[in-house]
C-alpha cells in the first residue's frame, strides 16, 4: 500500500478491522453516474481556453486518469507545467454547471442495494474531488448502503495506478482477494489488475467492449442495469 493510502485512510476515518466480509467497489464517473462525456467537454473547454487544441475523442480516451496524468497523456510529460493549475480550476468550473443535471445511470442505485442485499460491502472507490462527491452521491441517493466513499485526497497517484483502491480496501477493511471491482474505462481495468482484483467493465461511460475485455476486464455489461441483471452469473456471486 502507498504511504498517502495509508495517510489518506487514517486521516479521513479510522480503517475498519479486515474480517470475513467481502465487498465490491464501484468507480463512480462514468460506472455509476453519466459524467464522462460531461468531463470530456469540460476538458476540451478548459484546454480551448488555454490555446491547446486537443481533439475530443482523445480527450475522452484519457477520462478516469487523475487530472495529472491525463495533461501528461494530452500535452506531452516535458510540457511548461505553470499552467496546469489554472487547467483544472478551468475543468472545474465548467463541469459544475452541469451538477444540478446530473444523472445516475440505468438502474445504478438497484445495482448497489442488490450488492449490500447479498451482504456485501458497498464502497465507493472514486477518485471524484472531494467537493464533488457530494454531488454524486446525492445523485445516486443510496447512502443508506453504501459502507465507505474515497476521493482524490485519499490517493497519491492518479488511475491507472492502483492508490485509490488501496485507500478504498484500507478503509473499509477489505481484502483484495475478497472483493470485485467495477469500472467503465481502461485506467479502471488497469488499476485493478495491479492488485490483481477481479474487475467487471462497463461501457456506459463510452469505452467499447473489445477495449475493456483486451484490459483484462474478467466480463463486460452494458451498463448498472445490466449487470444488475446478470448479477446472480457475475463474478460478483462468487464472493463468498
């Protein structure tokens, strides 16, 4: 585990004592609530605005990195870095007029209650700024079963490094070879596979099957609705 994992989970609750639960996390962006292409606009305006014109479908590639490592993935590692600063003050101003028309995908808030029904902890492994999970959150109006929420502050590198998952397994007392993860993009994918936790793919965020599935994904769904559906044949029936 990453020492700013571990500084993250003590400073924000203290972790719970691992035991013979098991769990699955949800990235959030894209998996559960429909942001990605709100991201990806906002990027693309932000960028604009400082004069670097970087094409949309590129920028949509690069959605579920840290704000970072998505500049370094756009603008090339050896660029001025001065202004990243204002890039992202940019990105989040424009993506919070969008808050109050956020919307969760199909049937996300069933999926998580269909989780904790099988007594499973829910953990929220986002990567989301922290004045901005209280915006997802309230969107997918499900906190009565959701077990622990990260954000950025809780992780020293960015997706497609794995310290978000880390904070998330910290906090919640969770093993990585007792929960699954699920995501919509490649970083998620990646990130998982470092702890080699199993992770389902989602192409709601807009990442297509063979691209999930060529990450590693162990299966790939439509979208919440659909593992939702399926449920009972995922990966996540075989937590025990």
């Amino acid at each position: 585990m990453s020492r700013a994992s571990a500084r993250a989970g003590a400073g924000r609750r203290e972790a719970m004592p691992t035991d013979n639960r098991c769990g699955v996390l949800f990235d959030v962006d894209g998996t559960l609530v429909d942001t990605t292409y709100l991201h990806t606009v906002s990027w693309w305006e932000a960028l604009r605005q400082a004069d670097h014109r970087v094409p949309m479908a590129l920028i949509h590639r690069s959605i579920g990195m840290g704000s970072d490592k998505l500049l370094d993935h756009l603008l090339g590692p050896e660029r001025d870095r001065d202004g990243d600063g204002k890039l992202r003050d940019a990105h989040d101003s424009l993506y919070a007029e969008y808050w109050e028309r956020l919307a969760p995908l199909p049937r996300a808030a069933e999926l998580l209650r269909a989780c904790a029904a099988r007594g499973l902890r829910v953990v929220l492994a986002t990567s989301a700024a922290e004045h901005e999970v209280g915006a997802l959150r309230a969107v997918l109006d499900a906190d009565d079963v959701i077990d622990t929420v990260t954000s950025s502050a809780d992780a020293e590198e960015s997706k497609p490094a794995p310290d978000i998952l880390e904070a998330a397994l910290a906090q919640s007392g969770l093993t990585p070879d007792r929960v699954v993860f699920v995501g919509d993009s490649v970083w998620d994918v990646a990130a998982a596979g470092k702890l080699k936790i199993p992770c389902i793919g989602l192409t709601c965020g807009g990442t297509s099957r063979a691209e999930l599935a060529g990450a590693g994904a162990v299966a790939v769904y439509d979208d919440p609705a659909a593992l939702l559906d399926g449920l009972g044949e995922s990966a996540v029936a075989g937590l025990r």
